[in-house]
C-alpha cells in the first residue's frame, strides 16, 4: 500500500505552530484512498487572538447557555493556521518524511494561494477540547472571580476549575485544573 500525506488544520487550541501527528488508516474514504495508510499534521493555533462569550440565555436556572466560540474571528488566527500548514508542507518536504509521502491529500492546490489556504483554513479547521476563561478570575471588579476564587458579589460561592483561568494557556488543560482545586482547597481551609 502506498502511504500518503495529509495535512489538516483541524484543531484550535494553542501558541502559534504546535504541530501534532497521528497515523491513521482511512475509514470514510474521503480522498477516494480506501484502505491507504495516511498520516496528518495538523497546526494548532496555541494563543488565538479570537474570544468567544458564555451567556445566560434566560433567567430560568434550566435555561440551557448561550455558547459563542466566536472561532477565526481574529484573522490573525487564520495566518497562523495558514503558517502552519505551510510549515506542514515543508517538513513533509524533508528526507525522513518525502520517501513515505505518495501524494499529499489535502489542501489539494497550490500553498502559495494565501486567499485558497486562508479559504480552506476557515472550511476545515476544528476546535480542540480546551475549554478555559469563561468565569475569569483577577482583581479588577470586572473579573468574575477574586485570587481566592470567590464570586464576587455573592457569599460563600467560590469556582474552582478550568473557568477561572485569566488567560488560555496553550498547554493542556488538566493538571492546571487540578492545581486550581488544590488551591481552592487551601483556601477553604484556611478560612474555616
Ligand atoms: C475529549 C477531551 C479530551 C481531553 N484531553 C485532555 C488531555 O489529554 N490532557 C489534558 O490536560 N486535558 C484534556 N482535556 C481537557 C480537560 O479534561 C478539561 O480541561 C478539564 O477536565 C476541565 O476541568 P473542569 O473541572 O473545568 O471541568 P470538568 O472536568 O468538565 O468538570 C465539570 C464537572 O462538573 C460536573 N457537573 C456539571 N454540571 C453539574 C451540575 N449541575 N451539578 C453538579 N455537577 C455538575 C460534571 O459532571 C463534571 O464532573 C480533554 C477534554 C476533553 C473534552
């Protein structure tokens, strides 16, 4: 079987070029390869300048969020994706991937197009699962919540997980999650 190249901007997550890679054998034969061993590479956009909003969208408490990703608002973010999948295509250019690459799948024309490469970023990038900053915590009375994580505006209520954080940080999400509940824990015990 010949392998082929794919490249994808298929998640936004992180700071500029963080390149991802993954093998994969080809289920829904979109390129017409079945059965083809490909591999992707795919750039995450690791500090995105677009900002999304979470909103109530009523004032009954089973009203379900209005949830605005406000994704590649920023065209900042689509040069960056777009940057990254022309430094997909010349890493795939390179002696250790070239002898594996048959052809690559997608995007299918000429990267020196910047209005296609920007065109096919904003058609096929996807969002990564990093959700974070929605409940923001800081000093300012704007923030949501205070350095202890108290609401504020409200006794007694505290937040202690990937919501408070101010800024997206362009790592993973978990083990600094698991540090805001830790501290949130000092917190509390401190107090009572
Ligand atoms: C598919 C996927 C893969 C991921 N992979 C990674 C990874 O590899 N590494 C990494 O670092 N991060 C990863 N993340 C991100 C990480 O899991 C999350 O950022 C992190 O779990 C966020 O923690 P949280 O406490 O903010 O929210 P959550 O972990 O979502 O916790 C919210 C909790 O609240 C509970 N809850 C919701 N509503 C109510 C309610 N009304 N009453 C009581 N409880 C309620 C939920 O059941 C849940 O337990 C991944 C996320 C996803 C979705």
């Amino acid at each position: 079987m010949t392998p082929v190249w794919v490249a994808l901007p298929h998640d936004v997550a992180v700071d500029n070029r963080l390149i991802r890679a993954g093998a994969q054998t080809q289920r829904r034969n979109r390129w017409g390869t079945r059965g083809t061993p490909v591999f992707s590479l795919s750039p995450s956009v690791a500090r995105p300048l677009s900002r999304g909003r979470l909103c109530l969208s009523g004032a009954h408490p089973d009203a379900p969020p209005r949830i605005e990703p406000n994704l590649l608002a920023d065209s900042d973010d689509v040069a960056t994706l777009a940057a990254g999948v022309r430094l997909i295509d010349r890493i795939a250019a390179t002696a250790p991937f070239a002898r594996h690459v048959a052809r690559r799948l997608t995007p299918n024309f000429d990267l020196d197009d910047t209005a296609a490469l920007h065109r096919f970023v904003r058609d096929d990038a996807s969002i990564c699962y990093h959700a974070s900053g929605t409940c923001q915590m800081g000093m300012d009375s704007g923030s949501v919540v205070d350095p202890q994580l108290r609401v504020r505006g409200v006794d007694a209520l505290r937040v202690a997980d990937a919501s408070v954080m101010p800024t997206i940080p362009s790592g993973n999400l978990n083990a600094p999650t698991i540090m805001i509940a830790e501290r949130a824990a000092d917190f509390i015990r401190a107090t009572h």
